[in-house]
C-alpha cells in the first residue's frame, strides 16, 4: 500500500492527494495600488503587471477538511499573461510571497501547487469593527494590514492563483520541475464587508517583501466563504 502513497515519508505520508476544501475560511484582503516598477520587478516573464498595478495583503483562517486548520497570509499581485491554450491575454493572481504556521500546509502548497510558502506567526485580531492582521517571522512584522469596516464588501474574481512551481533536481544541476502552474479557486462567499485599509510592508531577516513598493491603499475586504482548492495545471514552462 505504500506505494499508492503522495507524499514522504510513505508509511505515513505528511499530506494526502487534493482537491482540499475549506470550510467557512476567513478571508482578509488588505488591497492597494503599487508601483509599476516595483511590479515589473516581482513578476517573473512572461507575467506582466496588470494595468491596474493591483497588489495586496491576504491573510486568512482556514479550516481544512484535509489539512487541519492553519493560518495563511501573502502578498498578492494581479498579473497577465498569453494564455499559450486560447492565445488571449488573461488575468491572474501571483503570489510572491505566502506564509502558513503548519507544516503540512507548507509542504503541500510548496510540492503540489507551487505556492513559496515558509512558516510565520499569523494573527488576525478583532476589536469591534476594527481588524488587524500581521505576520511575523524571525522576530520580524513583515505584513500588517489595518481595517475597520463599515461597508458590504463585493467579492473581486481575479482569475487563477498563478505560483511558480521549481523543484530542484538530486543532482542540484536542473529542475525536476520548473513552470508556471495556475489553480482555478472556487469561492462560496457567504458575506462581506469593506473600509479604508492601512498596509505596512518590511523586511525580515530572512525575507525581503518591500521590492513591491506601496503607491496607495485601496480598499480592505473581509469574506466568510467556502474555498475549494482544485488541482493545478501547467500553463507556461520555465527554462
């Protein structure tokens, strides 16, 4: 039976096979309009920033049926790309840098998906209407987000998370694998709110997050939603 096992050590494997599904996650969106230097900069070719120059925070809770429950907090870019399957411009979402405090979370998102997950201290922490997310690592508050909402919020479709997915070779001279993957999320938003969102962005001693330079806020975003989490494809090799 080992053999039928996805992942190591195989008589008892750290992670099973996807699609994971969430259970009324909480999702915090700290939006905001950054430079498009700074994006040019983040974004692997052929990911290009949108016109928007969209990024943000997200940090969230999420109850796992396959998992078990962990908290996740990144920075997000919306990007295009040449879909090479329909040959059109399309939108997405890239994350350039995402954080879980569980390590079967890190290693399935890191193995399966492509996410660049590493471990962190993540909170979301409520005080009336107020929220305030953060995450911390070495020591180090990398993202903190700041909301207080007094408005619905309307959920945003960007299209696929978009990870770059390099797994280095035995030999450490190539890659076992090395492309751009795409998941296709699916959300059930359950409600939303909306207000002014403060963002903060520094580096760590181990992480360096300020090569996307903040130009403006946005808007923040909290959902109660439902997340199903699909399997990956391929949608551009990497050399």
């Amino acid at each position: 039976m080992m053999k039928d096992a996805h992942s190591v050590p195989l008589a008892s494997p750290l992670y099973g096979q996807p699609p994971l599904h969430y259970i009324d996650a909480k999702l915090y969106l700290g939006l905001f309009f950054a430079t498009e230097e700074s994006l040019a900069k983040i974004l692997p070719d052929p990911l290009r920033p949108s016109e928007m120059k969209l990024a943000g925070l997200m940090c969230g809770e999420m109850p796992c049926n396959e998992t078990g429950t962990f908290m996740e907090s990144g920075l997000l870019v919306q990007c295009m790309f040449d879909n090479p399957e329909t040959g059109e411009d399309e939108i997405g979402v890239h994350f350039a840098h995402n954080y879980v405090d569980t390590d079967v979370a890190m290693a399935i998102g890191r193995e399966f998906w492509g996410y660049p997950r590493k471990l962190a201290d993540i909170s979301m922490k409520w005080k009336g209407d107020k929220l305030v997310a953060k995450t911390v690592r070495h020591g180090a508050t990398l993202f903190k987000a700041t909301c207080t909402f007094t408005d619905e919020g309307e959920w945003i479709d960007s299209g696929p998370n978009v990870n770059i997915k390099r797994i280095q070779n035995a030999l450490g001279d190539g890659f076992d694998a090395s492309y751009i993957s795409a998941a296709d999320l699916k959300y059930d938003v359950k409600n939303g709110r909306s207000g002014e969102v403060e963002i903060e962005i520094k580096d760590g001693p181990h992480d360096k997050v300020t090569i996307v330079e903040v130009e403006s806020p946005m808007i923040g975003l909290y959902f109660d939603t439902d997340i199903l989490l699909p399997k990956a494809r391929v949608l551009i090799p990497m050399e």
